[in-house]
C-alpha cells in the first residue's frame, strides 16, 4: 500500500465516509471536510496531528508557500520532493527490499543487517500491539486484539510508536523530543478542536515559527525530515545539524512483513536513531518542540507523570510566562497570538510513566480546558488581567489545598481510626478509605475551578468571589466526608462517637483556617 496513492484512510466527511490517500486527507483537511479518521484512536490523535503538521510545514516551507490550503497534487507532488527519491517506497506500508526505505521503518544500510530482526517472536501481530504498549491499557484496548486491522489502523500505531515512544530499555530509545522516560506531551492553546481548523492554525504558526527554530538551535534549513529515508547500520545517529527543524523522526528499528496470516512486525535493538545518546543527555528533549514545555530547573522537556493533570499542573502551565513560581517556560502554541478574539481550548495530553519498560504505565490523561476569547487575548498578550487571574488562580488553589490538608484530611482520619484522642496519620491501613473521600473531593472542585476562575474577570468584589469559591469548597469537602461516613466500616458501638468527633474536626478546622466562612454563618443566622 503506497500512502501517496492509494486511498488508505477511512475518512468521515459531510459526504459520508470516503477513502483517501495521504495528499487527499491533507486537501480535505484544508478544505475543512475531515469530521472523524475511523479508527484513529484517542491516545493517537495528537501524534497522527503532529506527524501531518511537520509533513505539510516541511512541505511548504520547501516550496515557498504559506498557506496550508493546497489541492491533492500540490501535496503529492511536495511530498515526493521532500523524500528525494524517484520512487514511493519511503511511503509504502510493506517492503521485502529491506535496504529500501518502508513507511516508517528505515532502510537497513547492509541486507544482512536485517538477522537481527529475526527473533523467535515477531515484535507485532496486531497494530494495537504495536503501538505504546503503555497507552492500550488505558483505552480498554487489549494487546493484539485487533483481529482484522484496517490499513490505517497499521497506519496510526506506527506514527505513534515511531514518534511518541519513551525509552524502553537497551537498545530501544524514545524520540529525541522527550525527556528520560517520560513520553510525549501535547500542550497548546488552539481555537477549534476540528481535524482541519486545528491543523490549518497549527501549520500556519510552525511556518511563523521555523525561523526561530532555524536562529536558536543547530537545525539545517534543507536537513533532513523523513528521518526513515537515510540508509542506517542501527548504530550510527542523525546529528542535529543535519536535520530540518520539522523533521519526522522514528524511534525505533521495526520492518513490517507480510505472511500467509497478515501482516507481523520484526524489531531490533538499536542506538537511537536521531541524536547519539551522549548529546541527548545534554539536551533533554528540549529541541524546540511547539507542543512541548520546558522545565525551568532542568531545562529539558516537561515530563507529565501520574498525577500531572492537575488543576495546580495545569495553572503552571497556562501561567507559565505570569506566575513566577510556575516550574515551567511555555511552549510556542501555548504564547503565539492569533488575534482572534474568539474562544480557544488549552490542550494538554501526557502518557504518565513509573519507568523502566513500555509496559510501565500510569495511564493516558488528557484535559481540554474551555478558554473565553477575553481571557486568551489576556494570556497571549500577558496583560494587567492576566497577570491579576494568575494571582487569583494560585491563591485559590491554595485555598482548595488548605480544604483538604488542614480541614478534610484530619476529619477523615479521625472518622476512620473510630474517634480517637489523638489522630494518627501513620496508620497504613485506613489510606484506602481516606484516600476515596479526598479524590471525590479533588475531583468535584477540580471540575469546577476554571469555569470559576473565568466568572472573576467580571466580579468587581474579590472578597465575594472568593467567599463564593470557599464556600463551594466547604460544600464538596462535606460531601466527600459524608460519603465516607456511609462506607466507614466501624464497629456499630463506635460509630456514633466516630462521627460526632470526626465532625467536631472537620468543623473547627474548618474556622479556624476558613474565619471569613464562620463569619458568613453568623451573618446569615
């Protein structure tokens, strides 16, 4: 199957579902007619979004155009260009020449290289056992049950593994654009969530902003892009002076074969493929990614964990450039300004690793955040407004913290350990109860905290507003203490005693760190 030709996507438009080759899903991405890719996956969108806005900005640029709007044979023709060969085969999804290029997979530099693909086991069956082995799990998506995949099925768990993938042990390395183990993050502002008006806005900014890229890091404004097209003895790396700045690396030594029963997938260990590991440490993914944060401390590419979702996570990195005490420096898409003064979505996808293997995962988190036109106007241009909601942000965020801490916390564990004199906040045993209550209360406020936050910048009352938030905090703290109250599962002679007590906490810490809520209850009686 040869991407450049043959209809490859199922593509839902206006029209119904259509098939399309790769130039013809970029046409209809300008012409905004893509509503759904039948079968991209969640966990997929962002890197299949990725791989087509470097192919079409590398295009582009190469071609001296500006706008992402072009027709099938502009994109065909660009794209033959950008490989520089007179064939397809960098762009055919299955190859028996192993010293040609494939889809992906990259042209071995000796045929006999390629016995160190053959392994008892193939790497892959199936494309869901191809992909980050790490994300399947969070989707449902049991490995290698895709009984009878589709081509672009193969397609999307390729462009995922090939450019998302974090370190996997010897001899199978992550992209260049990551940091360690992490894998990698999606964060940017963006206008429209559309397939086509995202990738229309996206390729524009790169264009905007290739020359800074070209100016701050060692790229080659003629490198290399298709980094699978180079013959490789699976040792030597492509250094960064001979890349494109959008160039599309791969990760990974993988061929794909066809057998009797479908198509398997061989692998080899490897040295990585772009940037030898030695400089990689030195620069620690931070390459200039638009998509990709950097962390102040260790000036590398953010990495996202387990829990790094949160509303405190995501106000660090929406206040980047406002709040002084955030730990990271935004990335591109999250500070260009498009001028509209329409509402946006702040994006933000992240694989969370423990380490170690593929395998090793604390699952697939994404959060897209609603923006009001006013407010992104506000955060892109970091005027007295911004600068005013990042100190409320921060500030009530202390206060929903401050609610669990001080207030739900003690309550919980006092309830749980049967009304005791003193609390014991060492007692293993009753993490699994209060940690229940404490993720109810984390989520319901959770949800809530940014539709808020917006609703100030029309308060003229801070302290109102901010009454109004404690008191929304009071009343999701009590629910969630509530809850646990109706699973405690107390001896019946101790209940009644757990729960006056355990109430007397949650109250008087309550005042006692909440006076202004006290005072709000003596006015209203």
């Amino acid at each position: 199957m040869n991407l450049l030709v043959d209809p490859v996507f199922r593509v839902e438009t206006p029209d119904g579902q259509q098939s399309m080759s790769l130039p013809a899903l970029l046409a209809a991405l300008g012409e905004d007619r893509v509503e759904a890719l039948s079968g991209l996956q969640r966990h997929q969108e962002d890197a299949f979004h990725i791989f087509l806005c470097y192919l079409a900005g590398a295009v582009l640029a190469r071609t001296g155009k500006e706008r992402p709007v072009q027709d099938e044979v502009f994109w065909r023709e660009g794209i033959r260009r950008l490989t520089g060969r007179q064939d397809d085969y960098a762009w055919t999804l299955v190859l028996e020449d192993v010293t040609q290029p494939a889809f992906m997979q990259a042209a071995l530099a000796d045929k006999s290289l390629f016995a160190n693909f053959h392994t008892k086991e193939p790497k892959a069956r199936t494309p869901d056992e191809l992909d980050l082995l790490a994300t399947a799990k969070n989707h449902d998506c049991k490995q290698a049950q895709s009984a009878q995949p589709a081509i672009d099925d193969w397609i999307y768990a390729l462009i995922s593994l090939q450019t998302s993938t974090c370190y996997g042990g010897r001899g199978n390395y992550g992209i260049a654009r990551i940091n360690g183990t992490s894998a990698r993050p999606c964060v940017q502002i963006m206008d429209s969530a559309r397939y086509g008006l995202r990738w229309q806005q996206d390729v524009t900014r790169l264009l905007r902003y290739r020359p800074k890229l070209l100016d701050q890091y060692p790229y080659d404004a003629l490198g290399i892009v298709l980094t699978w097209v180079p013959p490789w003895d699976l040792k030597a790396s492509l250094a960064l002076d001979a890349l494109d700045p959008f160039f599309i690396e791969i990760s990974r030594a993988v061929r794909l074969t066809a057998t009797d029963s479908g198509i398997r997938v061989l692998g080899a260990a490897s040295e990585p493929r772009v940037i030898a590991k030695a400089q990689r440490d030195k620069l620690k993914g931070n390459l200039g990614d638009p998509w990709t944060p950097i962390n102040h401390k260790s000036g590398g590419a953010v990495v996202l964990g387990k829990n790094s979702l949160t509303p405190r996570v995501l106000h660090d990195l929406l206040f980047a450039e406002i709040d002084s005490d955030s730990p990271f420096k935004p990335c591109a898409f999250m500070q260009q300004d498009t001028g509209a003064p329409t509402e946006a979505l702040f994006h933000v996808t992240a694989l969370a690793r423990r380490g170690g293997t593929d395998s090793s995962t604390e699952g697939f988190h994404a959060a897209d955040i609603p923006i009001p036109g006013k407010v992104k106007l506000s955060l892109m241009r970091r005027d007295t407004e911004a600068q005013r909601l990042g100190k409320v942000s921060r500030e009530r965020l202390n206060d929903a913290s401050v609610m669990e801490n001080k207030v739900l916390n003690p309550a919980l564990l006092a309830l749980l350990e049967g009304g005791p004199e003193k609390i014991d906040y060492d007692k293993r045993e009753l993490n699994a109860w209060r940690e229940r209550a404490i993720q109810t209360y984390a989520e319901a406020w959770a949800a809530d905290f940014f539709p808020w936050l917006w609703r100030t910048l029309d308060e003229v009352d801070a302290d109102a507003a901010r009454l109004a938030w404690l008191r929304s905090l009071q009343d999701k703290a009590w629910r969630a203490f509530q809850g646990a109250i109706e699973r405690y599962p107390a001896r019946s002679g101790r209940r009644y005693r757990a729960r006056v007590r355990a109430e007397g906490v949650f109250r008087g810490a309550l005042y006692n760190h909440f006076p202004q809520l006290k005072e709000a209850q003596r006015v209203t009686n």
